[in-house]
C-alpha cells in the first residue's frame, strides 16, 4: 500500500488554509471509506479508522501487529457524541468532561450496540476521548464518524510524537499521515473507568490523580499504574486495561532503571558505563539537566529539567527513539517518582524497561 503523507501544520506559517481544508477533507474521507489515517493529537499521534466499522478495527490491529483483545480508544469531536457511544453516564462522569474536554483525559463507560466488539477487543465498555487538537477535531468532523485510534507505533514501540516517527513505522501500513508537526504533551491520555461503583484510574496522563480528585473526590489507582515489579502486582493479575502489564513503550536495546540518590544513582551508572565501555558496547544515559556532568561517558542524553516535569513528559519518547537510530546496546536511566506528572513519566519508564529497576 502507498502511504500518502500530506502537511497540515497549523503553526507553520507557510500554511495556505485552503490546502489545510482540502487535505482535512480528503483525510476525512479515507477514514469513511474505510481507510487509515494517522493523525496528532495533543498527547500521542494516533491511527485512527472507523471505530463504527469492524472491518477498519481489524485493519488497525493488523498495521499495529497488535493483540485483537486490546481494545482502541474512541475519539469525537463534540461531547454530545458521547451519548450514541456510551450508556449509563454517571454525573461524575459529565463532570469530567465538562472539565477536561477537549483534553487528554480518556473515559471508560458502558458502550451502546453500534459501536463494535472488534472495536473494545470484546469488552461491553468503550474508552472515549475528546482531543485537544484542532488537526484531531477538524479530521473527525471531516470524517463524519467518530474515530478509533491507538497510538500510532509499532505495537512494542515507543509512542510516536512527530510525523517522522510514524512514518518510521507505518510506511506502506496505512493510507494517509497527516503532519500536523510535533505534539505538545508527548505521553498518552490519562484513562480512568468510570463504568464502575468507584472511579479507577487505569492509565495516568497529564491529567494528574490530584486533578481529577479536584472535580470528583476520591479515585482508586489501578495496581497496575504504580507497580515496581510483576511480583508486587502478582503474576496473574490482569489490569482493567489490557494494555497496561508488560514491556511496552520499550526501545530496543535493554533500558535499567536506577532509584536512590542523586549520587548513588550517578555511582551505579557510572559503574555500568564502564564496564560497557571496556566490553565495547554503546551505552546511553537518560539523566536530566541538573544531573548531566554527573556522567563520564557514554552517549548522555537529558531528558529535561526536573523544575518542570513537563519538559521530561515531553521528550520522554522522542529520546528513547533517538536511542533506537544510534543503534546504543544499553540505556541507564534516573527515576522521577514523586507527584503529579512523576507518576505518568514513571509508569511509561518502567513499562519500557520492562520492570528493571535497580535501588541504589
Ligand atoms: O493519548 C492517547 O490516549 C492516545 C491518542 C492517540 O489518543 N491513544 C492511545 O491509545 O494511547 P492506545 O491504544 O495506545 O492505548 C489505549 C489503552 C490500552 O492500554 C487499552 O488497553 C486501554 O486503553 N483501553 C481501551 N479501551 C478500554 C476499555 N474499554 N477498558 C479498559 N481499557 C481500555
Ligand atoms: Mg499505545
């Protein structure tokens, strides 16, 4: 198949709105006729089809090569649409979106009989989301349908953040990848179920366990989000969403974790770096910028400044794909436990190390 890429970046100041409308439309129109269509949001880019058509949900899982039985997430454009999508809306639940969206918050409700099996990997609820970006919005509209989108990576892979990055891995998998230029927030949607007696968070995001106790009080955490390990979650627990227990996210080469100290992390990696370096392997660094004298050598990347945890979400798959196209056989990383987005950041590290996390 040709993948068609075409440009639709509102910020560029080239833009000739004309095109942009025309390219939305045409991209609006694949996605009708059953196609794929790869498109930012403010957190990830996603792939998006039909998510009202089982046949565009079977393709999505094929050019993703992932699992059948780990369901997609809905996007609309408009919170009305929730209503031939979801049922038994709870009032927390409107208040969530009255408050998040358009933004990248995720909810788990109760889905009503259009929307396909094959679509939730054979689950009764459905994960929808209003995203906070006007390529996104402007492409469902255009399509007419709301649109199931998963991330646009290689199932196993990083999240993809810039065009480039899906192209990597989507070239001649799917129709269309529209560029919309790099994303602002740079890790998934927060996802909490609101299907249930309480609310749990089964993903965190951008949107923070604080934030959402602002507007609904209490929410349960999901064991799946803050594990350290498979034996502190236990072996057979199955997360409410599939997606969430193995190595995920994950670069190519072995990624260890390291928790402690500034200086005991800096020892440890430090010793790593040179035993790699006696043994002839690339080894890499993922440390900060208020940390990256600390390190001799090596390729030393910060990941951003821990002032502004942001700056770490951000660049936290753009660096991990970096170190795929230097081809390093090992990666040492600092931590960022803590609050707020810490949590976010931690959960998608540890899943790319799948679970290798040293205390020093
Ligand atoms: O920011 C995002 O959410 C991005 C952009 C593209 O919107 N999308 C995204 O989708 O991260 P994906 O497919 O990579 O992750 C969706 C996660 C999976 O872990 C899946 O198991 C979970 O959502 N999920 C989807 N539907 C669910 C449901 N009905 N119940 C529980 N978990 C669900
Ligand atoms: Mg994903």
């Amino acid at each position: 198949m040709d993948t068609i890429i075409v440009k639709a970046d509102l910020s560029n100041e080239w833009y000739v709105p004309e095109i942009w409308e025309k390219n939305m439309s045409d991209a609006g129109r694949v996605i009708r006729e059953g196609g794929l269509v790869a498109f930012p949001t403010e957190t990830v880019y996603g792939l998006g089809g039909n998510a009202l058509d089982k046949k565009a949900a079977a393709k999505i899982y094929k050019a993703k090569g992932r699992p059948s039985d780990n369901p997609l997430i809905v996007h609309i454009s408009r919170i009305s649409q929730a209503e031939n999508i979801a049922v038994n809306i709870s009032n927390d639940a409107r208040r969530l979106m009255d408050e998040f969206w358009p933004g990248p918050l995720t909810i788990i409700l109760d889905k009503t009989d259009i929307v396909p099996k094959e679509t939730t990997g054979g689950l009764d609820t459905v994960a929808l989301r209003m995203p906070n970006h006007p390529v996104a919005l402007k492409l469902i509209e255009e399509a007419g349908v709301p649109i199931a989108a998963p991330s646009a990576n290689l199932s196993g892979k990083p999240s993809p953040t810039t065009a480039g990055h899906v192209a990597e891995d989507m070239m001649g998998r799917i129709n269309m990848i529209v560029d919309g230029g790099p994303v602002g927030i740079g890790i998934e949607s927060t996802i909490i179920d609101m299907s249930g007696a309480d609310p749990i968070i089964l993903r965190p995001g951008f949107v923070t366990v604080e934030m959402l106790k602002k507007v609904i009080g209490p929410v349960k955490v999901d064991k799946v989000v803050d594990a350290k390990s498979i034996e502190e979650m236990g072996e057979d627990y199955k997360p409410k969403a599939p997606g969430m227990k193995y190595r995920h996210y994950a670069p190519k080469a072995e990624l260890i974790m390291y928790e402690g100290s500034v200086e005991n992390v800096a020892a440890a990696i430090n010793k790593k770096l040179e035993e790699a370096l006696k043994n002839g392997k690339k080894a890499a660094v993922i440390c900060t910028d208020e940390t990256a004298s600390l390190y001799k050598n090596g390729c030393i990347r910060s990941i951003g400044t821990r002032a502004e945890q942001e700056t770490i979400a951000y660049n936290l798959y753009h660096l991990l794909r970096e170190f795929d196209d230097m081809e390093v056989d090992c990666i040492y990383g600092e931590t960022f436990y803590g609050t707020g987005l810490g949590q976010a950041i931690m959960n998608r590290l540890i899943k790319a190390a799948g679970y290798h996390l040293e205390q020093v």
